[in-house]
C-alpha cells in the first residue's frame, strides 16, 4: 500500500461555533477581570487610573495616586474632644472637681500640635524693640500659626511680680531663679518643663523660649510638698489678702501633651495641683491668678484668619478669648497644628 499523499489526507474544518463561543467566553473573563481590577482599586481608593481597551484586552495607564493622612490621634475615654484635623484630634477636655470647686482641663495633643509663645502688648514692658520679630497679636501670614490655630491660654504673671526668668532665643529678658519651675519650648513647639538649675538642663532639647513662674506644683506626677503651703508669699499675691483666688497651671503629661487647668471659682494652691494630677501631669506650675487673669481658647477646627472664633472657652472666664487674636496685654500662650 502506498503512502497517502497531503491530497489524499483528510482536512480538519474548524468548528465555527466553538470557535464563536470559545472567543465569546475570553472576552466574558475579560470583561469579569476588569471588573474585579476595578472594584480592588476603588476599594483601596485610588484614583487617576485610565482603562485602555486593545483587543478586548484591559490596559491600565497610571497616573497619580492619594492616601489619606495617618490618624496620630484618636478619642479617649473621659475626654471630651474639642479641636479635630485631618490626622485626627488635636485638643480635648474634661471638668475635674475639687474640693467642690470645678477645674477645667485642656489638653492639647503633642503629635498632632504645636506651642507657641506671645508678648503682651503691655508685659514685657517695650517688646516691640526688646524682642524684634515677635508679635503680641496672633500671626496667621506666617510662621507656625499659618498652619491653623487651635487653642490659646494665658501666661504666667507679670514680670515686674519677679516669679521667675524669661529668655527669647539668646537674650534673657528676666533673671532666672534656681530651682523654680520652667516651660521650655524648643523649635519645632514641643515642651519641656523642669526645675532650672544652670547647667542641667533637659537633654537633646534646644529650646527658643524660656519662662518661668514660681516652684514646681506637680513633680513625678505628684503634688509637690511646697505646693501644699497656702501662703501668698510662695504662690502670689491674692486679691485682698483671701487665700482662695481664682487659679490656672499649665503642665506636660507622659506623653508631652501639654495641659492647661483652670477654675475662677477660688480655690486653693494644692487643690489646682490635684486638678493637674487628675488630668495625668507629670510635671506642672502655676501661671497667672486672680480672677481678671484666667483665659482659654479651643478651636473645633483650625482657624486661619482674625475673624474666626473659638469654639469653647473657659467657664467664667471675664474675657472672650478672641482677645489673643488681636494681642492681649499680658504674655499667652498659643496652640497651632503641626506640620506633617
């Protein structure tokens, strides 16, 4: 038997229907992958994807991507949250009572924001040429307050009171007094408080202000023993002579929050002291009494021109705390958000 020729053997004919149902199916599975692509990168919230059909096959051209900012700060139990941004809550705080006297606390986070020191218009007395560059009116052109401000607080007492030393960046405007309490804020508006003591200062710390206001309230998260003398003679001068007066302190807590307590009613020095160990201070001091003094700002969002508002302020308080926005007459305190 002889080979059978190429002519001779039998020619295989495609099936078109399975040829149509087998490009009908690819394209199904496409179009089912595409699908699934699509869901994954909504789901993971990106955008900017561009989908390029070639042949019924999926192409992606990448453009750009977003991601939402990390959360540093979130709502803890006990606290009322105040002030919130888009890395989560920047100020929060809770009434503490007393002795029968109830103290506000004001917390405002250190990772989330930042410190900033002011002049009054009238304490330290000639700024304007004492401290160049330094404004008694919140700056939202520039500087860290650009940024949104989130709280501010009153100072500690007038200079002229002699309760302790202030330094702005290299020059010493007041003398400092061994072993009284210090607020140290360095460059980038994270703080420090301590006993000074020339030569042992906080470490790895360069601090541009520096200010101080009597004895240690708070040490080691306790009440200092000093803090439990009532006399006018440690903790300042009283409105006639009645040892109860309206108080505020300021302190950090573990984590470098700084926390600011305050009550008009009067009270004692010890009783602001236990206020501050309730609001978890580590370490604090009191700043400015008497009942024309106490002042606080909380902001529910950032503020960014001289016409916003605070949100909360300190029950009592014979000030609207819009007076810093402006410049008050005494030294403050102002908290801005900080920078990614």
């Amino acid at each position: 038997m002889s080979r059978p020729t190429t002519a001779d053997r039998p020619v295989r004919v495609p099936s078109i229907g399975r040829s149509v149902a087998s490009r009908r199916q690819r394209r199904r599975s496409t179009r089912w992958r595409l699908t699934g692509t699509i869901t994954g990168l909504l789901a993971l919230g990106l955008a900017g994807y561009a989908f390029l059909w070639s042949e019924g096959t999926p192409a992606i051209a990448t453009t750009t991507t977003s991601s939402l900012p990390a959360i540093l700060e979130r709502a803890e139990p006990g606290w009322t949250v105040v002030g919130q941004g888009n890395r989560g809550v920047l100020s929060d705080r809770k009434t503490i009572t007393i002795a029968g006297v109830p103290f506000t606390a004001a917390r405002f986070r250190s990772s989330t924001t930042r410190l900033n020191w002011h002049p009054g218009t009238e304490d330290p007395p000639n700024y304007p040429s004492l401290l160049p560059g330094y404004s008694a009116a919140v700056n939202f052109a520039s500087g860290p307050e650009a940024d949104g401000l989130v709280g501010a607080f009153n100072g500690a007492f007038k200079l002229s009171a002699k309760a302790g030393g202030l330094k702005v960046g290299d020059k010493v405007v007041a003398p400092f007094v061994k072993g009284y309490g210090t607020v140290a804020i360095d460059g980038d508006g994270y703080v420090r408080i301590f006993p000074w003591n020339v030569g042992r200062q906080p470490q790895n710390f360069a601090p541009v202000i520096v200010r101080q206001n009597l004895p240690l309230m708070v040490d080691h998260g306790k009440v200092t023993a000093v803090a439990q003398n009532s006399s006018w003679t440690i903790w300042g001068a009283t409105l006639h002579g009645t040892v109860g007066q309206s108080r505020t302190a300021m302190g950090v807590d573990a984590r470098g929050n700084v926390i600011y307590v305050a009550a008009v009613k009067p009270c004692l020095p010890v009783s602001i002291a236990q206020a501050m160990v309730q609001a978890g201070v580590v370490t604090g001091i009191e700043m400015d009494i008497n009942p024309y003094w106490p002042v606080l700002g909380m902001a529910t969002s950032p503020l960014f021109k001289s016409t916003g508002n605070f949100a909360y302020s300190l029950p009592g308080s014979m000030h609207n705390p819009r007076v810093f926005l402006d410049g008050w007459i005494r030294d403050y305190f102002s908290v801005s958000v900080r920078r990614s």
